[in-house]
C-alpha cells in the first residue's frame, strides 16, 4: 500500500479556494500511484488558531458573531454535494482521499470538526465527527458520537482514524482497534513534539501503520479582513510549522516528521509488517483479556 500524507497550507476562511487547492495536491500526487492521501485536520476552510470568537467566559462580543458567520459560510455542506469536486478527483487519481473538514449540518446551527473518508471510486463511505473538541474548540465545534467511529474496508486492509486529542482517548483508540485497524489515520492541529512521541505510542499499541498530518500555516495566510484578527498580534508567524509523520507498527519513524514548510511524504507500506508485529502484542486479540475486560461503545457495538 502506498499512502501519501499532505502537510499543506489551506486558503483560510475560503471554502472555494481550499477545494481547489486540494484538488491541486491530490493532482500532483496522482501520478505516483497512491493508493491513499491524507489531508489535515480542518483543512477545508481553516483551523482557527489563535482566534477567540469573540467569547470570553460571560460574555459574547459582537464580531466574534460576524467572524462565526464568515466561519459557517466557508463550512463544508456535504449534503449540497460540495465535497464533489474531491471525489472527482479521488477518481482521476485513483486514491482514497480522507481529508478533515469544518462541516455544517442541514437543518441546525452547529459545526463539527469531521474527517471525510472518499473512495477512490469517489464514493463517500463515511463521515467521522470529532467526538471531543478541546478546550476552547468547544465554543466553535459541537460534539461528535459514536456512531461515526468506523473503519472502512479497502483492498490492503482496514482504514480509519482519530482526530487531534482524540488520539488521547484510550476508549476511542481500542473501538478502532477492536474493528481489525490497520491504517490509522490521525489529522491534527498539534506540531508539538510530543506529537511525536503520540504517533509512536499508537502504531506500537495498535500494531498498525500511522499516518500523522498536520497543517503548514503563517499569520500571514489568514485575511486581513477578518474580524478580531487584532488578537493575532502577539503570535509568532509559523502558527502552525507542521510535523507529519508517518510510523511503521513497531513504531519507527518511516518519514519525517517534517516542519516550517508545505511537503508531501509518499511511503510505500509493507502490510505484511503489521501481522508479524502482532505476534508478539494484538491489542484486540491475544493481549485483550476479555475475560478480565469487558469493552463496547455506543452506536456500534
């Protein structure tokens, strides 16, 4: 299997303009024969960092509401048919394309931060939202279910993911674990270095390749325009310098982690390494303990 994980910048708060972009990454990537690409958390149309929304505790400000409208605005509305383009393009490349998306729901008015899984026949096979935005994501995000936490059969073997903090939930890793993982995607906002150290810990818990990916984005990117980007003056002008990575699943580092730029890391997965590794440790199988253990998750159990 050939997977290709994309440390991209997005065109923040424009939801036209990042499709396109992404639609570029994907054609660059396509002639490389890969059979599946990732894209960061929130790509489409931008993960906010740095922005309060206008939304200290007791308080709501007026151009926080402007900003949340802009935000909205730029949201991905899936049932309108606008992730489209993307599984065009997941056709003409011949990849399974799982991108992160701010996406809006027909009929209320909350967004989630959600991980969009397309087929490289371009069908949509699923949305997962995010099950536990952090800290002041919460005033932004709704919550997810569990409802969404699938893994998706491919013709290597089984895909799904995590996004962001998610990762730190032991519960929600072991419901993808106990689905027979082996591709464990986990789009972020964190370039920290103990990122690292996360993605390592996983693919050696789950005996499973990991695919970490993270964005590229400079104070610069965002609009000038946007209401309260005052609050920006203060931060440096990497916001977000990156470190994807991509794991093997006795956890050594097969690229990167890459930081302070755009980069495309394309791997070549030997999928014979994740039942080797399992002799030894099978999370859901021999080191289970289900005599001991009794595990189950609502939605899908």
């Amino acid at each position: 299997m050939k997977v290709a994980v994309i440390q991209g910048s997005p065109v923040l708060f424009n939801k036209e303009a990042t499709i396109q972009k992404a639609q570029a990454y994907i054609s660059r990537v396509s002639d490389q024969s890969v059979d599946l690409m990732l894209f960061p958390e929130a790509f489409i149309p931008a993960y906010p960092r740095g922005l309060s929304f206008g939304a200290p505790v007791g308080i709501r400000h007026e151009w926080g509401k402007e900003l949340w409208k802009i935000y909205w605005d730029n949201a991905v509305d899936i049932e309108a048919g606008e992730l489209e383009p993307l599984q065009a393009a997941a056709i003409n490349a011949r990849s399974m394309v799982v991108i992160g998306i701010i996406e809006k729901s027909q009929g209320h008015g909350s967004l989630f931060c959600s991980l969009a899984f397309i087929s490289a026949e371009g069908k949509l096979l699923g949305v997962h939202r995010k099950l536990k935005p952090t800290a002041a994501e919460r005033i932004i995000w709704a919550e997810g279910d569990g409802t969404t936490l699938k893994t998706y059969d491919t013709a290597w073997g089984k895909v799904g993911g995590l996004i962001c903090w998610e990762n730190y939930m032991p519960l929600a890793r072991m419901a993808l674990y106990q689905q027979g993982l082996h591709v464990y995607l986990a789009p972020t906002a964190d370039a920290r270095n103990s990122w690292i150290t996360t993605m390592r810990h996983i693919a050696m818990e789950g005996r499973c390749f990991v695919l970490g990916c993270n964005q590229f984005v400079t104070k610069s990117m965002y609009p000038d325009d946007l209401p309260g980007i005052e609050e920006l003056n203060n931060w440096p002008e990497i916001m977000s310098s990156g470190g994807s990575v991509i794991v093997s699943p006795i956890g050594q580092i097969l690229q990167g982690p890459i930081y302070d730029r755009e980069e495309i890391l394309i791997v070549d997965l030997d999928m014979d390494l994740i039942t080797k590794s399992r002799m030894d440790f099978d999370v859901a199988g021999h080191y289970h303990r289900p005599d001991v253990f009794k595990f189950e998750w609502g939605g899908v159990c």
